[in-house]
C-alpha cells in the first residue's frame, strides 16, 4: 500500500518492523493501534522522554538528527514530527536517503515545509488511518478514530464557546500560539482561539495585545515537563487585568504533548475543555 505525506508518495509492501519515532510521545499513538512494539528507536531525547516502559532506545538527542544516526538504526519506517527531520538539509537524512536504505518516512500533522498545516483535527484522524493501513490494522485505526471523535464531541460539549488566548511566556516576552494543533485543539473543545487568524504557529507579540484581546481564558504553553506552574503564574502575572484572569481560567499546557501529535491532540483537546468548563 502506499500513503503520500508532503508530496512524496511511500510504498510499504509489509507492515514496517522497526520505527524510529521523530518525537517520543507519538509512541502513545502507535500503542492506540496495537503496534508500539515496532518502536526500536527515538530522536529528541534532549528535548521529551519516553512514555514509561518503553525499551526503545535513543538514536539521537537531538530534534533534526544527523543522518548517520538515522541510517545507522536502520528504520523501516522514520515516523516524524515535521518535515524538517527528513528533509536532508543540516545534515538531517532526506526521503531518498530513507528510500535507499529500505527504510520510509511519515510526517504527521501536515507539518510540510512547503505548506502550513492543517488546523483541524482531520489531520489527527487522517494519520491514524493512514498509520493503521501501514502497519495492517485498518479496522482498529477506525475504531480508535471512532473512539477520539466521539470523545471530542463530549470535550466540546462541556460548555458555551469560549474565546481562548493560547500563549507562552518566555524570558519577558510573550508570543501567540496559533494554526495547526493549537487552533485545532481550542475548536475541537469547542472554542475559539483568539488570534487564529495571525496565519502562523508562533509569534512573537505584546502583552497588549492579549489584554485587548479580553479572552475569556488563556492556555499558557510551557516547554519544560515541570514548568506548568510557572507557566501558569507567568501568565497571570502578565495578563492580570483579563477577564480570563479574573475568572480564575488560566492553564496550562505542554508542548511536549502537543509536539506528539495523534492520540495526543485530543487528550488535550479534552484537557483545555476540562480546564475553561469544568
């Protein structure tokens, strides 16, 4: 079977045997579809861990590993988090590296370098299908799909629709959170986040403008496991004249999580609606 991902078409004649995951926690999606035992190794160790039991073993520290790392574990399938790990460039192994060892690559999310990437959970349900016809078990990809719609349907009805502002507070600065995972996380609790249309992932703006964004609640991003409550103080500090602040509706999120994708998207779709509604 076949599956295209950022213009390049990927032929499986079996289920791949041995997979390197681009992110650690993307191994929460592949033991949704029964197949987490494929997982012989990881990049990003630096960065996220290992869910817990896991025996797969690092191949490299770092985000964008070196293609000798890569090639050297010899992966029938190289399962990425964005297109950036196999695009061949600062030293990184392309898709025809991959191809030419026997091995294949995955991007989830849509997350191409040539195109933004989708901003709804379509793109979550469309790479668990497409990971279920890779490794052979279509009929539980359904089921898994099945089960994660059904459970953001009960996220989005916990409440009215809430404006959300989905920021990061970092060394003084404040930056929005928007496109890909983070607006299809804010819609799919059925939400809105507030500065969907600035047409980026991440950018840099001015405290001002969430303050005059007035968000009912704000989701503040943290990337260090332990940091959720400085993340939540950080921006309660910075943005204490909000409603949100007010109501007492300021949370946080990981990116660890978040940079995960699959499974992962809608366990936090579920935790965003938990923290705005209860």
């Amino acid at each position: 079977m076949s599956v295209t991902r950022c213009g390049h078409e990927q032929t499986f004649t079996a289920p791949p045997e041995r997979v390197v995951l681009g992110w650690p926690t993307t191994q929460r999606t592949l033991a949704a579809l029964g197949v987490a035992d494929r997982v012989t190794g990881y990049v990003s160790g630096a960065l996220a861990s290992m869910p817990a039991g896991s025996t797969a073993q690092e191949v490299s520290p770092d985000f964008k590993p070196a293609k000798e790392a890569v090639l050297a574990a010899r992966p029938g399938l190289f399962l990425a988090n964005d297109e950036n790990q196999i695009s061949g460039a600062e030293g990184t192994a392309s898709w025809a590296d991959l191809d030419a060892a026997g091995g294949r690559g995955f991007v989830l999310g849509g997350y191409c370098l040539d195109a933004p990437a989708p901003d709804t959970l379509d793109a979550v349900y469309a790479d668990i299908r497409d990971l279920g016809a890779v490794f052979g078990v279509r009929d539980r990809a359904d089921q898994v799909v099945t089960d994660l719609q059904r459970r953001v349907a009960a996220a989005a009805a916990k409440g009215g629709a809430a404006r959300v502002a989905v920021v990061q507070v970092y060394d003084g600065k404040v930056y929005a959170l928007a496109g890909s995972y983070y607006n299809a996380i804010v819609a799919g609790a059925g939400m809105t986040n507030v500065f969907a249309g600035l047409g980026q992932n991440f950018a840099e703006i001015s405290a001002e403008q969430v303050l005059t964004s007035t968000p009912d609640a704000i989701i503040a991003v943290h990337d260090d496991p332990a940091g959720a409550d400085a993340a939540v103080a950080a921006a309660r500090e910075a943005f204490a004249s909000t409603p949100a602040v007010a109501a007492g509706k300021v949370s946080a999120m990981s990116s660890v999580d978040i940079s995960g994708g699959g499974v992962n998207i809608v366990d936090l779709v579920e935790q965003a609606a938990t923290a705005v509604h209860g």
